[in-house]
C-alpha cells in the first residue's frame, strides 16, 4: 500500500489531516512522526503507524526505507512567533534544521511531492492582503526560519528534481489545538484561561487583525496540495478571508463561554495586520471558507470543555532575558 507521511502528527494540524486521510482516502496508509513537545498522541487515529522521533537528532531512514512514501507533509514546527526572538537556536534547530533532515530524506527515497506549511510570518510588514507575489520580510526569527525553509525546498526542486507544495496557513484553531501553550494560539489560551477562571489576556488593545481559519475547512485543500498537479512548485496561501481584530474574537468568545473579563497586556514586537488573498487556494486547492468564526469557536468550545487537564508548557529558562515581556517573565 502506498503511504502518506505526517510529520508533527500529533499537533492539531497532523492529526485532523490524518483522521481525513484516512477516511477519504483508504487506498492510502498514514505513518506519523511527532516528538510529543507540543501534541499529543492521544489525537492521534488507530490507524495511523506512529513513530516517536525527533526531526533534529533522530535518523529518518528507518521510517523511510522501504516504506512506499509516496507523499509527505511537513507540519512539525514550534510556532510561537512571539516568543521565538527569546530562544532563537532552539526556534532555529526546530523549524529549519529539522526541516533540512525532512528534505534530505524526501530526496534520498524519491517521493513524489513535499507539502510544506510555512506561514503568514515570512511576509512581515506591508500592505495586507498580501498575495504570494509579496516579498517576504519577516521581522521576527520564526518567519526568518519559516522563509528559510522555503527557499531550501526551492533549490531542492532545482538541483535535485523534488516536487514539492508550499501552504502558507494561517491562524488555524479547531478541535486538537494545543490549548495548554501559553505562548502560541491565542483562541487555546482564551479556552485555558476561561477553563481556569482566569481573565483572557489581549496584547495592546487588540487592535491586531487576523484571519482566523478552522481546521476542518483546510483538510481536502491539503490533500489537493499533494496531489493537484496544479500544485506543483507553487506557493499558496490557505485560510478564511475574512479578517478579524483580536479584541473582536474576544468578545466573541466571551458569549460563547458565557463571559469573561479582558486583561490588556504591553504590547510587543509583532505584525499588526495579517491577513491574505486567497485565490490561488481557491483557484488550485478548491479551498471553501465554509465555518464562520462563531461556529467554529463553538465547536472548539465544546471540545475544549472536555479535555483532561495537563501541566501547561511554560520555559524554565529562555536563551535571552534582555527586552523579554513582563507577562513572560518568572
């Protein structure tokens, strides 16, 4: 049987993509590969043939040597944007390094296509909605390693003949979201916060726009990414259209979780608006926003509700102190 492979497939991304695959597309298996830093194999289907490694120090060779690849989605990455200026070799060895190991091995065993997801953070400042013709200009380490990353799987497309996909998702949030970092996904760390009687925090004013996208309406534009031949070598943006301040998610989710109070944090060192066009997806991947945001908070609500608890990840130690925001500080 032909396989799919998953990296970060126990992070909300991997895992839902797994779940689809599975279901939709049977003619296929699904190996997966997470180190569990940040999801969870708990997420994970029955079906799916897991492998606990790490991308940065562990061989890739096992899991691809007569494994019948045929395609690979890379989505392991630790995305905490903000954070990243604070533990930039760690946020470099995570998303760049480890994806260097992912395209040797794509290379050495001849897969058919990578699918890469990068991010909205390689554009940086400019005039939003940016389209993929926009010059990327990150303005924090984790674009620069996201942006890294891309330009690596171009010249491995040149020099070596690799087919490959880039997505550019962005603000994703469902069911399978880590809602236990408190330093990445904002509508998880309302979720926690609410779950522990805690006020939600808003950076500034919250006068931050984004494009907030749930993970159900992403999964078949994935697959097309792999598979459209229309896909090939192109970069495509993937998410709602429809862009949103963060302090009006806010409030939006106050009513679904039947209230909370707003606590304004310093601001940071951030993009302020985020948002893209999205005709390629569309064009190519036949994207469809079809989850307004209030209905996709609900249904994340819900699921939120019944998760376990567990230890919040919080850094002991992080590689520079110096500028680090109070609501970070010990």
């Amino acid at each position: 049987m032909k396989q799919i492979l998953i990296t970060g497939v126990a992070g909300m991304i991997g895992s839902k993509l797994a779940e689809y695959l599975l279901a939709h597309y049977p003619a296929y298996g699904v190996i997966g590969i997470d180190n569990l830093s940040g999801g969870y194999q708990e997420n994970l289907p029955k079906d799916v043939r897991f492998h606990q490694l790490d991308l940065v120090t562990d061989s890739l060779d096992d899991v691809f040597k007569g494994g019948n690849i045929v395609y690979v989605y890379h989505l392991a990455a630790y995305a905490a944007e903000g954070l990243s200026p604070f533990i930039r070799c760690f946020n470099y060895q995570n998303n760049l390094v480890a994806t260097a190991n992912v395209v040797n091995a794509c290379i050495k065993y001849s897969v058919k296509r990578l699918v890469f997801t990068s991010s909205m953070a390689v554009y940086g400042i400019g005039t939003p909605p940016f389209n993929e013709a926009h010059i990327p200009s990150p303005v924090d380490p984790y674009g620069v390693a996201k942006f890294a990353c891309e330009m690596d799987i171009q010249i491995a497309g040149e020099q070596h003949g690799l087919d490959w996909c880039i997505v550019r998702p962005h603000n994703v949030y469902g069911q399978h979201q880590n809602i236990w970092d408190k330093y990445r996904n904002v509508l998880g760390i309302w979720m926690y916060q609410k779950l522990h009687n805690e006020a939600f925090t808003v950076i500034g004013q919250g006068h931050q726009k984004r494009a907030f996208t749930y993970i159900e309406d992403c999964l078949e534009s994935l697959w097309q990414a792999a598979t459209n031949e229309k896909a090939s070598k192109e970069i495509i943006n993937l998410g709602s259209s429809t862009e949103t301040r963060v302090i009006d998610a806010a409030h939006l989710l106050q009513t679904i979780v039947g209230g909370a109070d707003i606590d304004h944090l310093e601001e940071r060192h951030e993009v302020i608006n985020a948002y893209s066009t999205h005709e390629k997806a569309i064009n190519i991947l036949g994207y469809k926003d079809k989850t307004a945001l209030k209905d996709g908070l609900t249904l994340m609500w819900d699921w939120a509700k019944q998760q376990p608890k567990r230890e919040r990840k919080e850094w002991d130690r992080y590689e520079l102190d110096k500028g680090l925001y109070g609501f970070w500080k010990k």
